[in-house]
C-alpha cells in the first residue's frame, strides 16, 4: 500500500542486485526460521480501517461525551484550535531528531524557544527538549542527583503526596542502582506539614522531592522545608502542574534546584494517558549533569543566528554507558504543541485559565462541602483539585454520577488506605456552572439514599 | 531573514486566545501564593500561526523528502494514523476512567498486544515503555529481576557488540550492570570466539541488534544466542532494525528471550522532530511474570450476547512501571492502523522491499564509495566517507554536500566501527526513481570531491543557514532567549 514499485521496476532492481528473486537476499537468516505464516487478520482498505477505529473509539464514553470532574495527573482542558493545525504540518511531524541543523532550523528554534517559555514559567534558567512524561521526568531528576553526588548520597526522600505513579516510576528506575532507596512517603503522612519530611533528611540524602501543588491539590509553602533541604546540601525538587504556575509563585522563587512536571495539561488532549510531556528545568549550574536534548543558540558560517544541539558530549550516542541517561527519542511534538500553547495565551490567557481553574474549583468545593454526609478533608489552600470525604464508598458514588453522565473523581483509598471513601476531584474551564451545581445535586442523591 | 523568537515578536496586551468569562463568584486567591510576574509573549493568533508555518518551512521532513538515516527507519507515515488518533473515543479518554467506560481503548491495546506477539514470537507483550531506550531499560530490568528471582545475584556482566547503538551502553550502565564490549569479527558477525571467552556464571546476557547497525544478519546468530543461554544468560534484542525482518522472521523463534519494538520506526508512526516514541517489550515465556505493567487482560470472557471485558492487569514479578499510566497511547493507535491495513502479507513486503531498496542503492554506489563489509545487506548498509586520493574530504562535507541536491544526509560517523561512516537505510517507501536520484548525487559528489573539494567543504550552500558554529554554542552556552530576573 505505501510501498510503490511496479513488478517491473522490481526485476530491474533485482537484476542490477545481481539476484533472482527477493527471497535470495535473506540468505543468512536460518532457513527453519524464515518467512513464518502470521496469524494476524489480512489487511484492510482505508476506509475498511477508518470504520473499524470509528467503532472501537465510540466504545469509549469518554470526556466528549461525559461530564469531567476526573484528574489526579491528566487533565481536561481546552485545546485551541490553532496548536493543533500547527503541530500536523508534515514538516514538523514527519521530520526526525534534528541531527542536521542546515535543515531542522524550524524544529531547533521551536525547542529553543519552548526552552525558554518553561524557563520563564517556572523561573528556572534552564529547561531541556523534554522527557517522556511528568513521573519519567521526576525519575530522571534521581538519576541526575545520583551523578551529582557521584553515588555517594543513597537517600531520596520523597513526600507521600507525590503523584503514586510518578513514586512508582522513580523507584523501578532507581532499581538498576543497588545502593539507592526511596523514603519518606508513607502514605499515612499525607495531613502531616511538610516540613515533617526533615526527620528522613541528613547528609546521605541526594534529593527531596515534593509536589506543587501536591497530588491532592494542596499548596504549601515550601520556603521552610527548602531551607532544610539545603542544610544538609541535598537538591531540591518540586513537581509541578505548569498550568497552575499560571497564577502561582514558580519553584524558581522558592529555591527549587529542578522543576519536573506533567505537560499534558499545556494544550495536550487527555489520549488515554499519552503521548504526554516529560517538563525537566533546573539552574544553570547544573546544565552539564542533566539529561536530554538541549538547543543553544549559536552563528553559521555567514555570521547569521541559528540553532543547533548542544552539550551533546553528555548523551548516549557520544559518551555511550559513561552518559547521564540513555534518552534519545523525547516528547518533540509535545513540547512543540505547549510552546504553541503558551505563546497563544501567553501571560494574560495563561493567568486566566488558571483563575479560571481556580474559582471553578473553589464554587464547586464550597458546594460540595455544604452537602449533608460530604465534607472536605484538607484545610489548606488548592488550586484546581480537592479531597473529598464521601458518605460511602467511592466506587458507589462513581457509579451513580456515572448514571448521570457524570464521570466521578479519583478513588484515593487504593494509594492511601487511610483515605478510603475519599474522593479527588478536579475542576476546569471546562466544567461550567450548570456542571458542577450537576454533580452536586447527583452527590446529594447519593447521600440520601442512605 | 532570520525569523525572530515569539519573545521578541511579543507586543504588550496582546492576546491569542479568548476565554468564555467566569460563570461563578470569585474565591480569594491564596496569600502569598499568587505569582507577581510572568514573562510570557503577547501574540495574536495570526502572530502565532505565521510565526510557527515558517519555522516548519525551514526543516526537512518525510513528506518532503527523502530520509535515509540509517538506523532511524525514516519511512512514509501514513496521513490515516492522524486521523484515526484523533478520534473523540480515544483522544479524548481519560486514562483513570472506569475501565468499562474505555472498552475501546483497552480492546485496541489488548489486540495490539496480541499482534505484536504474533510478530516478534514473543509470549507477553507490554505496550508501557515510551520509546526505543526505555524498552531497552526495561528489558534490561527485565534480565536483572529474572536472574535475581533465581537467587543469581553473581551476574553482573553485560556483553555489548561494538557496533552497538549508544543507548544500549547507557542502558547497561542504568540497569546497574557492567558493559563488556564484544569486537565485530572480519564478516561483520559478533566475535564468537570472544563471546565464547565470557561465557561464564556472572554472565547477564547480551544485547544483540540484529541485524547489526552494519545492516547484516549475524551469521552466526543461533550459535551466538545458544552459546549465552548455555552460561545462563539472556539475549536482549534491540528491534531498533526490525524494518528488516518483519513479517520474514521472528525473533522470539530465533531465540531471543527480550526485545523492543519501536513503533514510531517500523510501525510507522511520525518522528515527531524528535518523538514521541512507542517501545513496547516482547518477551519469551520465562519472562512474561517480570513485565513491566498495568497489561491489558481479558478480565470477563465473552458470552454470546457480550464482548469480553478487558481490564488493566500488574504481572506478578513486575519490575514496576516505566510510566504513568499505559504507554503511548496516541502512537499506539497509530501503529494498530497501520498493521490492520497492512497486515501479514503488507508487512512482509515491508521487509522485503526495504532489503530491496538497500540492496539496489548499494548495487548503485559500491565501487564509487568504499564497502567494508562486502555482503548482502539487509534494511540498511554502511559506506567509508572517504578517498585516499582526496584526504581532506570527509563523511560530514558529503553529508552536507547532500543537502545542496535536496536530500536528507544519510547517518554519519556511526557506527563507530566504521571510519568516516555513512550509514543509508533507504526504507521501503521510497520508488526506484527516487533512489536513482539519491544514487546520481552520491556519484556526482564523488566526482565534485575531485574535481571540486571547495565545493563540499563548503557545503550546504542553498539551505536556509550554512555550517553553524557548535563549538561557540557549546562555550557561550545560550540555552534561553528570556533570562530570569531580567
């Protein structure tokens, strides 16, 4: 279908290979083994395909149809419709890795430049070409910190209400590397202030890695923590929600050493989990120890101002097992489409989306906590995500908003057995007025059937 | 003309983007919280989308163009995977749904699993690694937890041919394991002999890309595999060149025991101009307990008036997640496009034209530029950048020089086997006339190396910069059009 050659054209390549058939070129692989019968269905037409996808794709409900109040780490948001257009130009989505800087000017500047809008959004200096997601992100800040101190700190302290996933991902990372272990994040410490990570602090500890807003949508002032943190000489990480830094004090004020975050939530649809976008920014002083792609701006021979990748002497292909990482391919098209997304909102959309997933979030919150049998769990401030305490269990709850068209909040009691029957939710522009005073007269429903 | 950065297009209380007005009274912002500054642009729409349309004008892609970077797979990606991505169902799934509410999702994933097994003769499959180098770190962990399941704590050493792909090494390191370096014999084959000297009880295993990045089959292959297993050790295969096997043989059936897929390579999902990637990990039976999770399962077999119910399921001795969530899903769905248009007999034609092509350009080139592997190839084959009677032309001045006749380079100076490399992997996508047309500039650049040096080491002369001075960007080190604080 996509491969063009004529019968004849395949002959005359044959007879200047100086073979008879196809076949003959296979040669070296054993003969027991080759040309295998697959078992796999006879290909389809396109539009045969098309149908096909169509129907498995509306067997789906998903956020088109039904109502979102669902997040903990991917949200619902809109995407305009310009980010789109721009990242399918062939030129930008079928062009490879640019290795050739004559002729990936287009792809270099766009990474230079979403460099500098993540800099500038999280107060870093520097930002690389990205990572896979937010906990792949969070995974490789430990394996800078274990370079950084050449594997002599074994400890990474990590606060419990770090994304699970991205705790998960960091430890089956840190799994290679026999001395290093992951502590701190019990989960019965989530009401406990953060400073309460300072007992598992001491001079054996490469990093300390906290949330913002943390995973129940918390906001804390790190500053005191921070400064414990660097007492004892340990880098400090903050994962963040780089929405919320619309409206939010950025890490880079609070004394982070590296920012991770999940990009998704920057103009990237919601696709069942990916492709996301793996946002890693630190401080100057760091840049030779990071992983990843960077674009530095530099000349041609005419004197012009151009882009090439740079520092390459840390990476895989040139410093092969002695590199920071084995990262090659990234997140490019990603990192493109929230560049597109930042530079289209730019500082005032940006600070409105962000007001507007705030307030949003704080009406629906008020409300829900006034409900009969629901109640709030935590006092501190949030941004766009709240933990609810719920009359019964979750899953009955979820169920029953489900029957409304409602898609319920993430059920916490798997991660955190001592938040059973708690619910997180997560409001954004999205969710209008009309939706959220839905979902609370379907969650006062629940209460009195009981 | 340069096009400037969207810092310096940036016009102060300009907007690209309206939000509908708040529908609810505001709450109080949070004290002390609220960020004073944010330095982001002020651009219109039309700002933005000129801005972005004519930095796309300045790369070279597959749409327009030929790629043939060796080792990269860089062939044609399909204009129906974007479609079939972007429908609603599955762009707009949330993934910690109710699973009976992403029946479709979870059914696209198990039968992608299932095919991918099919194909690589693998009994588990795990869609989760992100790309190429995560399913090599995952297939690494993989060897590591099995051999430690088995109380085999004493083995510790990775063997790793030298025409190895970086990422192999910087995996080995990740993974905790010691990288043995294995020479390439006069063949092109791994050095059995030296193999065979580290066969021993601390052996881990072997990464083997096979085809190597030379674009031969290992002759040697079921020797080179039963010699590792007779030490008690693993074959990892990196699938980074499956372009060349598929649908023609299946690496579980040669032996291999762990191997990734690259999606975004042989399944033919765009490049991105950098990613994203798919790296799904096959393995052999002894291994499907370590894969990495959640899997796809069918938790509900069908009745006669239901479907199955597929739910997401952790193996038993997972080494844990590589990722939040599932994997690449987007890039999933485009590579199950692609395999149900194409299937068995489509993908066998993709091996077999991708070896056709590469053996018809290398039938074109071989005596003008010198082979050091003189074999049949298969997807790919790499050439000597270099003439003794004009020694200051080098790989790099032809690669440049390609781009002046309207093609993408091939790979250079990889693999490191090789001096002065140029690795060409035509792919299967490409017509004859194309690669006569690649194949004439070579020879013509052959030529001007003569009878013209200037000219080459002068090239590109007609793309949209020339040479660009990396040695200044690495020392000047401008990371950032916007600094902090200023």
């Amino acid at each position: 279908m996509f491969t063009p050659h004529t019968e004849q054209e395949v002959k005359e390549m044959l007879q200047a290979i100086g073979v008879k058939q196809i076949e003959d070129l296979f040669q070296d692989i054993p003969a027991q083994y080759r040309f295998p019968k697959l078992n796999i269905p006879e290909g389809l037409s396109e539009m045969e395909t098309v149908q096909q996808l169509q129907e498995m794709s509306e067997a789906n409900e998903s956020t088109n149809e039904l109502i979102c109040f669902l997040g903990a780490g991917a949200y619902h948001h809109y995407t305009p419709a310009a980010v789109d257009a721009l990242i399918r130009r062939g030129e930008f989505l079928t062009a490879y890795t640019p290795y050739q800087p004559e002729i990936s000017q287009g792809t270099l500047q766009a990474i230079f430049e979403y460099q500098s809008l993540i800099a500038a959004l999280t107060g870093m200096e520097v930002c690389n070409a990205s990572h896979y997601d937010g906990a792949t992100a969070l995974a490789e800040a430990g394996v800078m910190a274990y370079h950084h101190f050449r594997g002599k700190r074994c400890k990474f302290v990590v606060s419990p209400c770090v994304h699970p996933q991205y705790r998960q991902t960091l430890r089956t990372y840190m799994s290679g590397y026999d001395c290093m272990y992951v502590l701190g994040d019990q989960p019965e410490n989530v009401a406990e202030k953060p400073e309460s990570l300072a007992a598992f602090i001491d001079d054996e500890t490469a990093m300390v890695a906290v949330q913002y807003p943390d995973f129940f949508g918390r906001v804390y002032d790190y500053s005191a923590l921070e400064k414990i943190v660097h007492e004892r000489g340990a880098l400090f990480v903050v994962v963040v929600n780089p929405l919320s830094l619309g409206l939010l004090k950025p890490p880079g004020e609070f004394g982070a050493d590296v920012v991770v975050g999940e990009g998704q939530s920057l103009g990237l649809p919601l696709s069942f989990g990916g492709p996301y976008l793996g946002i890693f920014a630190t401080r100057q002083e760091y840049v030779r120890k990071i992983a990843g792609r960077l674009v530095g701006e530099t000349v041609d021979r005419d004197g012009r101002k151009g882009y090439v990748l740079t520092l390459t002497a840390r990476e895989q292909h040139i410093r092969r097992e002695k590199a920071t990482s084995n990262i090659c391919t990234n997140q490019g098209l990603m990192a493109l489409a929230s560049a597109i997304y930042l530079s289209l909102l730019g500082k005032h959309g940006l600070r409105q989306v962000a007001e507007l997933c705030y307030h949003k979030a704080h009406y629906a919150a008020k409300k829900i906590g006034q409900i009969p049998g629901y109640a709030l769990a935590f006092s501190e401030p949030f941004f766009h995500e709240f933990v609810v305490r719920c009359p019964q269990s979750v899953s009955e709850i979820n169920d029953h908003l489900l029957e409304h068209g409602i898609l319920g909040g993430y059920d916490l009691g798997a991660d955190y057995p001592m938040l059973k029957d708690h619910v997180l939710f997560a409001v954004t522009e999205m969710n209008t007025r009309e939706q959220i005073d839905a979902l609370c007269a379907a969650l006062e429903e629940v209460s009195h059937h009981d | 003309m340069t096009e400037p950065t969207v810092f310096e297009m940036s016009s102060p209380g300009r907007c690209g983007f309206k939000f509908p007005a708040p529908d609810v009274p505001a709450a109080p912002l949070p004290q002390g919280f609220v960020r004073q500054s944010l330095n982001l642009p002020e651009l219109s729409e039309v700002d933005v989308i000129r801005h972005f349309t004519h930095l796309s004008q300045l790369n070279y892609s597959i749409d327009g163009g030929f790629y043939p970077l060796g080792s990269c797979t860089m062939k044609y990606n399909p204009k129906v995977n974007e479609e079939t991505a972007r429908l609603p169902g599955f762009a707009h799934a949330h993934p910690l749904q109710p699973i009976e509410t992403v029946q479709g999702c979870l059914a696209l994933m198990f039968e992608l699993q299932e095919w991918l097994k099919e194909i690589g003769g693998f009994a588990g499959v795990s869609l989760q690694p992100s790309a190429g180098a995560q399913g090599e770190l995952t297939g690494v962990l993989i060897i590591r937890a099995y051999h430690r399941s088995r109380g085999d704590t004493r083995r510790n050493k990775m063997l790793l041919p030298d025409s190895a792909h970086g990422t192999n090494p910087a995996t080995t390191a990740m993974a905790g394991f010691e990288v043995i370096p294995l020479p390439t014999d006069a063949r092109g084959n791994v050095d059995l002999q030296v193999l065979l000297s580290h066969c021993d009880d601390t052996l881990a295993g072997l990464m083997l890309t096979n085809p190597n990045t030379l674009g031969l089959f290992d002759e040697n292959l079921l020797e080179v595999v039963e010699a590792v297993h007779k030490a008690g050790g693993l074959v990892y295969g990196d699938g980074a060149n499956l372009n060349a096997l598929v649908g023609v043989a299946r690496p579980g059936d040669l032996g291999i025991d762990v191997m990734h897929y690259n999606l975004h390579k042989t399944f033919s999902t765009p490049h991105g101009g950098g990613g994203p990637g798919s790296g799904p990990v096959g393995v052999a039976e002894h291994l499907v307990d370590f894969l990495p999770g959640p899997l796809v399962k069918i938790v509900e077999e069908a009745t006669e008036e239901m479907p199955p119910l597929y739910g997401l399921v952790m193996p038993p001795y997972t080494i844990g997640r590589v990722k939040s969530f599932y994997g690449q899903f987007g890039v999933l769905v485009r590579a199950y496009t692609y395999i149900n248009m194409l299937g068995p007999d489509g993908l066998r034609k993709v091996a077999e034209y991708a070896v056709l092509n590469a053996n018809y350009l290398l039938s074109k080139l071989k005596g003008k530029y010198s082979l050091p592997y003189d074999r049949v190839c298969m997807h790919e084959f790499v050439l000597e950048g270099k003439w003794d009677d004009c020694p200051e032309i080098h790989a790099l001045d032809i690669a440049k020089r390609l781009m002046d006749y309207g093609f993408h380079p091939p790979t250079n100076y990889f693999p490191l086997i090789v001096h002065e490399a140029l690795m060409i992997e035509p792919t299967e996508t490409e017509s004859k006339q194309t690669l006569d047309a690649f194949a004439d500039a070579l020879l013509k650049i052959a030529e001007e190396a003569r009878a013209n040096p200037q000219v080459l080491k002068d090239a590109p002369h007609s793309t949209p910069v020339r040479r660009l001075d990396e040695v200044k960007a690495a020392r000047d080190l401008v990371l950032c059009c916007w600094t902090p604080g200023q």
